[in-house]
C-alpha cells in the first residue's frame, strides 16, 4: 500500500485567485473524496468520485470542482478564491470495503 | 440525513486514566461507524470501524469502540491513557452503497495529564 498523498503540503493564495490541489490515491480505490476542515471543526464532504464520475456533492457552490484521473489520481479546484477558504483540505480514498484512507492535507490560506 | 454528535469539545484525563469519549449518531438506516484520530499538522487516521457483526469493535492503540442501536451510541474508550493519545478525535458515520460519504462529529480534544 503507497498510501494517499496530497500536494501542496501549505499554500497561500490571494483572495479572487484559483487554486489547484492534488491527491495520489491508494492503487485500487476506485473512490476518492474531498472534505473542507475549518480550524477546529470537524471535516466537511465537498464532494466524491466513482471511476472518474461525480456521486456525490455536499453544500458546497460550483466554484469547488474536480476530476478524477484512471491513475488514481484526483484535483481540487476552487474559483475565486474567498476568504473563508482558508482551511485544511483532505482527500480520503475508498476500495470496495468501507475503509476510508486519508492523506495529510493540503493546508490552504486567503489573504 | 445522517449526524453525529460528539459532547463536549475537551477531555482532560490522567495518564494511566480510561479515556471515554462519547459519540451518538443520528441515521435512518443502518449506519457504519468510525473513529478517527488527527495529531497536530496531519491528516486523519483510522482507529476503528463498525459496518456489521460484532458490536464491540477494537482498534490500534489499544482502542475500542461498542456499538450500541438501541442507544444510538458509539463510545470510544481506552482502559489506560498514554501521553501519545493527546489528539483530536473524530466519530464519523456514513451509510451503505456507492455515494455514501462520511459525516463527522466536531471532534474532541483529548488532553492527557502526566
């Protein structure tokens, strides 16, 4: 097992800018998932992926989108950026069991 | 709809104290639970699960977790507290089939007192 890693480990964007976050799932987990996690609150769903389609979406606008690639790798974009942004995303993935797999998150800041 | 409820945002014990922290869930089918442990700057890591068969679940680092339907409770507990258990704890629920997704609770800081 490799894991899952997500890349940037931090970054800092301007509020109105766009930013890309990456995630390498676990080889054979066919499911992967987003979750927004404010400073000292509990994660949030923004969304999940099955083989490269969208199944799933939390309250979250359009401005937070995402692909799922065939080699087990996934993107998070978010649009115009907002202040309110500013927290730890996490990227979990899933095989046919219902072991969700986390990687270290991507630690992202507004200003 | 599915919720978690996680009482109490801190728990301060001793070392060499039981650790419970509790969690209920709220869910209009039969649900899957589990706890997840987040240490300062990382990511979540799994400690246990309940999807089905024995009720009384155990993890890693000496963890372990009953599920309780008629209660609605999935409680995490631990006979000994370490130093290494500060952290944050998660419950988190989610549902069978495809798109579930995972709920959580807002998490618990547990402190642990030398």
């Amino acid at each position: 097992e490799t894991g899952v890693t997500q890349s940037p480990t931090h970054l800092i964007k301007t509020r109105g800018q766009q930013v890309t976050l990456r995630c390498s799932s676990q080889s054979g987990h066919n499911t992967v998932s987003w979750y927004q996690q404010a400073l000292g609150q509990g994660p949030q769903f923004i969304f999940q992926y099955y083989r490269e389609e969208e199944n799933g979406r939390g309250n979250f606008p359009p401005r937070f989108s995402g692909l799922q690639f065939p080699n087990y790798s996934s993107e998070l974009n978010v649009n115009a950026l907002e202040l309110d942004d500013s927290a730890l995303y996490l990227c979990a993935s899933r095989g046919t069991g219902y072991g969700y797999t986390f990687g270290s998150g991507t630690r992202l800041t507004v200003v | 709809a599915q919720s978690v409820t996680q009482l109490g945002s801190h728990v301060s014990v001793s070392e060499g104290a039981l650790v419970l922290l509790r969690c209920n869930y709220s869910s209009s089918v039969p649900p899957y639970l589990f706890w997840y442990v987040q240490y300062p700057n990382q990511g979540l890591q799994l400690l246990l699960k309940y999807t089905t068969g024995a009720t009384l679940v155990k993890g890693i680092n000496g963890f372990e977790a009953e599920f309780k339907k008629s209660e609605t409770s999935f409680h995490l507990t631990k006979p000994s507290a370490h130093m290494s258990d500060a952290a944050e704890y998660f419950c988190a629920v989610t549902r069978t089939g495809a798109n579930s997704k995972l709920t959580f609770g807002k998490g618990i800081t547990l402190s642990v007192r030398p």
